[in-house]
C-alpha cells in the first residue's frame, strides 16, 4: 500500500470527521494515526508492508513511541541494555527506555534476542504494562489472564494473530492504535496522557494531532524553499488547492505547508488581486486588511508583508496569498503582483476610495464573482460594463475590467471528468457555472459524463501546455436552479398566484415571471440579480425503466440528476420520498425534465 493510501484521509478530515460508532475507524485513519506519532512509517518507497513480521526490537521502538517516553528517547543509547543490543544497535534507545519503564524484558538467558519475531502474546503482555498493568494485578497463569485482559479492554479489534503467531505490521498497528483508545489502569484514556484529546467517537482525535504536526507556511520564491524540509519533496505525497498533485507542479508564490512524520505537502496557490483599501488597526501593526471590497484576516507572515515595512500604502494594487485557513499569509513578488481574474459581474455601486496620496474621490465598483468562487469589488469606468457581464478583470498598476466575447467548446466529458474532448482540465481548474447574471464555483467532478455543447460554453482559458485553466458555463449543471411541483394555478387580473411544493416544502408564487404558459406539473425556479423569480414548466414522460442514473420513457433514455426530488401522491396530497423508494415501489412512475434532457422530479403515483 502506498504512502498517498496513508494520508488520502487528510484532505476530507479538515473538512469534515466522518462519523462511526464508537471505536470503529478505517483503516486509513489508523495509518494516518501511527505515521503522525512515529509509530509506524512506510519505507523508502511509500510501502507500510502490512504482512510482513514485526522484530522484537522494532516493536519495542512502536511501543517508546506510542508512550510518553517518545520524545525523549533516540535510537541509539550510552550503554548496552543487552549482550545481544549493544549501545551501537539501531534500536538499543528503545529497547533501553522500555526495560527501564518495566514495559519489556529479556529472556532467562540474559539476551533479547532483538531479530526474533514478536509473539503474540508478548506484544500484548507489553502494551498492557505500557497502560500501567504489572503481573501482580493478573490471576491465573501467564499469557491467559494476560489475554482475557488484552480482549476485556478491546485491545484485539482487528487484531487477527492468535496465540503463539508471529504479530504482522497490520496487527501491530491496530494492537497500539486500540491502546491509544483503551482506558488504561488509573482510568485514563491512554491517548490524553500523551497529550491527545479523543474525538465525539471516542477515538484519538487525529485531526487535532495532524494540526500540531503540519508546519508552514513556506512560500515559494525559488528552489531553496527545499532546504526548510527534511526529507525529499521528490518522494513526498503532494497535495495541490486540496487535490492530488506532484512536487513538479509547484510554483513560485505557492504557500507550502508540510508533515515530516507523514511526508506530505499540502500546497495552495490561492491568491486575491486589487486595491488594498483599509487595514485595521493600522498599517504600523495590521491583523485584517480590506481588498476589493473583502476582509481578510491575516496571519503574523501576512501582518509583516502589509505593514508599513512590506512598503505598501492604502489604495496600492496587490496581490494576497492566501494559506490554508484563508489567512493572508504574504503578497506575491515581482511580475506575479499583476493578475487575471474571470467571472460574473454580479452588482455595481459606487464608492469613495482613497488613493496613495491620500486624495479621496468616487469611483463606480464592480462586484465579480470569480471562476475561484471568491466575490471581489474592482473600480471600472468602461460603460459597456453590466450587471451580468461576463468578464476578464486584470490587476496591475491599474485596475481593467473587460467583457469577454463568446469563445465556445464541445464534447463529452469522461467519467474521470478529465477534460472536455480533446482537451484536459489543468489540476487546479476553476469553473463558473452562470445562470441569470448569477455564477456558483463548481469542480470536475460535478461533470462526470456529460456532453457539453458549444453553447453551453460561454468563456474557457487554456495554459501553455493547452489544458483548461477557466472554464465558464451557461447553466449547464442546474444548480442555481430549485426544482418543484405546482399543484394549483389561481389566475388572476394582477398575476397568475402559483401553489407549489419545492423540495417538500409549500411555496405561494405570486409575482413570479411566467416564461411560457405554466400548467400544474414539475417546474423550475430561479432568482435574478434583481429579486425577480422567474418560472418554467418542465417537460414530462412517464417512465419504463428507472435506475439510480437514468431513466427510459418512449424511446429515449434520460440522465436522472444526482440531485432529483422524488413525490409521492397518496390521496391527492404530495409527500417527500426518495429515488430508491421509486426504483423499488409499484408505480406509475412520471419524469420531469428540464431542455437538456435531465430528469430533475419524479412523481410516483
């Protein structure tokens, strides 16, 4: 197994910790937990060699490092604990500070023998001393009493070695990952005397102990950023804006953060250009700064960059690096000072900006969205300029909105989501989808196995190797949209008044804009800039065939979206239910589905 299947888990954990009953984990959080303490480590090439035996010394090094002793102890020691371990041993440190805890003993011959395999009931009988137990507290004959111990504290979850077995890596680990997680003689958990809290699940809390192990930020200005690190990047798991990436795709302005115990770098290149118009307190010492219109918290890095010594004045351009908490954690450097931000004008105001002189004036603001998800304010004076517009902002020395013409794309986007026809998404794509003046950020993934039209594409930018950087889309996902039923339409002189159910809730429409001529049936919903509600009827089939992904009605197969709301109707009043409910039921089955074919409600009758 691979080092990138050890720290895979990272990303999602500082997102969010996936629930489980108490006790239970994945396996990868358990690697995860070892690597971060030393306890267990993959070789040279990424491998934790799961089945391969355990030596009588190398676990006497995981049990030092899974105790409080494991900051204090190295590898070597002053003196030999054994005959057979001399001072000069790899692991004579360890297996010294074990024989002095009462964790760990020789053999009547006076050798510790430190190659031989570990036994299973020996590596037991250590952990239960390393969680405060000695010989006196147990009845009966050695390893029995030892055992039923070993299982009463739930040191066995899958351990899978028996009596008399040879303790493989996998069952090592999972032995002192149970230990960190087991109540230990005086009553506490093992983990909190190590300095670890324990998560809602009852586990260690890994999240906590990734946090204290990260450091950084680096930020790249040439190749010595390399130094700061002690082991290899070539050999390091590199995470890019949170996704799979490789040492060779960092650049400078990149900010770097590291683990040594897992080597693994997470690396972002999240930046914000414009004018840099307030910071609080003051520039002397500022802990926030105001550009384009956003707040930004900034970090004891990003305080220096924008103070008075990082040489800059309000109401100079800049260029924010932004770590991985959205701190400012420093500006970018020479010719990257200047840059090209994509998207959506979504309002425009005016406001009173302050110069570098001091000299106030008004100046008419726009409010973009950009293909990065992140919304900016920039001055602009072009006319031509819209609420709405599709747009290319560049910051320089200056501040210069463009509208951007239609430059369109095709072509059906694998399953990978890798591109779109022939051409690739760069690693750190940035995609818009817009839908009436208004964008949302979405990622590749979202995609998967569509077919774009040139149509659908309203704006895309490709690198130097030709992959697509930016990508603007023209309502393709639906995702601004909201899908409903409407169960009544009440016409009258001031507006037709709709009676409605959108995703289990009821809705009155009463000044909605009609697209077309509504009818009762499946319809979708979206808000503009400007607050009006506009509505559409969806087209309806009564469906054959129905499986989680599509759906046939006629002759003609339709995608069902991954996010379709399901209706049942039982005497005439409409209920929330789910797509395997439909799937399973015995229904007439009807699907609504918007102009690109995809089935966004299903009425079962």
């Amino acid at each position: 197994m691979k080092r990138i299947l050890c720290v895979a888990l990272v990303v999602a954990m500082l997102a969010s910790l996936l629930v489980l009953p108490a006790h239970a984990v994945r396996e990868d959080t358990v690697i995860q937990t070892v690597g971060l303490l030393g306890i267990m480590n993959g070789d040279t090439s990424g491998n934790l060699n799961l089945s391969k035996s355990v030596t009588r010394a190398e676990f006497a090094k995981m049990v030092i490092k899974a105790s409080p002793q494991r900051e204090l102890t190295g590898d070597s020691s002053a003196s030999a604990p054994f005959p057979d371990v001399r001072g000069s041993h790899w692991a004579s440190g360890y297996v010294f500070a074990a024989v002095q805890n009462g964790w760990i003993n020789g053999y009547l011959d006076g050798r510790f023998r430190p190659e031989n395999p570990v036994k299973m009931e020996e590596a037991v009988n250590i952990v239960l001393k390393l969680l405060g137990y000695r010989d006196a507290d147990f009845l009966g004959t050695y390893p029995t009493a030892q055992i039923n111990q070993y299982r009463a504290l739930g040191l066995d979850e899958n351990v899978s070695c028996m009596q008399g077995g040879d303790m493989s890596r996998r069952d090592c680990m999972y032995l002192l990952y149970n230990a960190l997680n087991a109540t230990n003689k005086e009553g506490k958990i093992h983990c909190t005397t190590l300095g670890y809290s324990v998560d809602s699940d009852g586990n260690v809390n890994t999240a906590q102990m990734l946090n204290e192990t990260v450091k950084g930020p680096i930020i790249v200005t040439d190749g010595t950023w390399r130094n700061a690190l002690s082991f290899d990047v070539s050999d390091a798991t590199v995470f890019r804006n949170d996704a799979a990436s490789s040492a060779s795709m960092i650049v400078t302005d990149d900010v770097v953060y590291y683990s040594s115990e897992l080597k693994t770098l997470w690396v972002y290149s999240k930046k914000v250009y414009g004018v840099l118009e307030a910071a609080s307190p003051n520039l002397i010492a500022p802990t926030s700064v105001t550009v384009s219109g956003k707040t930004y918290s900034l970090s004891s890095e990003g305080s220096y960059a924008l103070s008075n010594y990082g040489g800059y004045k309000i109401g100079d351009a800049v260029s924010l690096l932004l770590g991985k908490d959205g701190h400012v954690v420093g500006c970018a450097s020479g010719a990257q000072t200047s840059g090209e931000v994509y998207g959506v004008v979504v309002s425009s105001s005016i406001k009173s900006i302050t110069d570098s002189n001091g000299s106030q004036s008004s100046q008419n603001m726009l409010t973009v969205l950009g293909t990065d998800g992140v919304t900016g304010e920039y001055p602009c004076e072009n006319k031509s300029v819209s609420v709405g517009s599709v747009v290319r902002v560049a910051v320089g020395s200056n501040v210069k909105v463009t509208v951007l013409g239609k430059k369109g794309i095709s072509g059906k986007i694998d399953s990978l989501a890798s591109g779109v026809g022939s051409l690739k998404f760069a690693g750190d794509v940035q995609i818009l989808d817009v839908c009436e003046g208004r964008g949302v950020r979405i990622y590749p993934s979202r995609l998967a196995g569509m077919t774009l039209k040139t149509s659908d594409v309203i704006f895309y930018i490709t690198d130097s190797n030709n992959r697509i950087t930016h990508l603007i889309l023209d309502d393709v996902t639906g995702d601004l949209k909201q899908y409903g039923l409407i169960t009544k339409v009440n016409e009258s002189e001031n507006g037709d008044i709709y009676q409605c159910i959108v995703e289990g809730n009821q809705m009155t429409l009463n000044n909605a804009h009609a697209m077309t001529h509504i009818t009762t049936g499946g319809f979708s919903l979206v808000t503009t800039l400007d607050g009006t509600q506009k509505i559409e009827n969806l087209k309806h089939i009564a469906l054959r065939a129905l499986n989680a992904t599509s759906a046939q009605g006629g002759n003609t197969n339709y995608n069902v979206s991954d996010r379709v709301v399901v209706y049942e109707l039982r005497d005439d009043t409409h209920y929330l239910s789910s797509l395997n409910a439909a799937m399973n039921g015995d229904f007439d089955l009807v699907g609504y589905y918007d102009r690109d074919g995809v089935i966004r409600i299903i009425l079962a009758k």
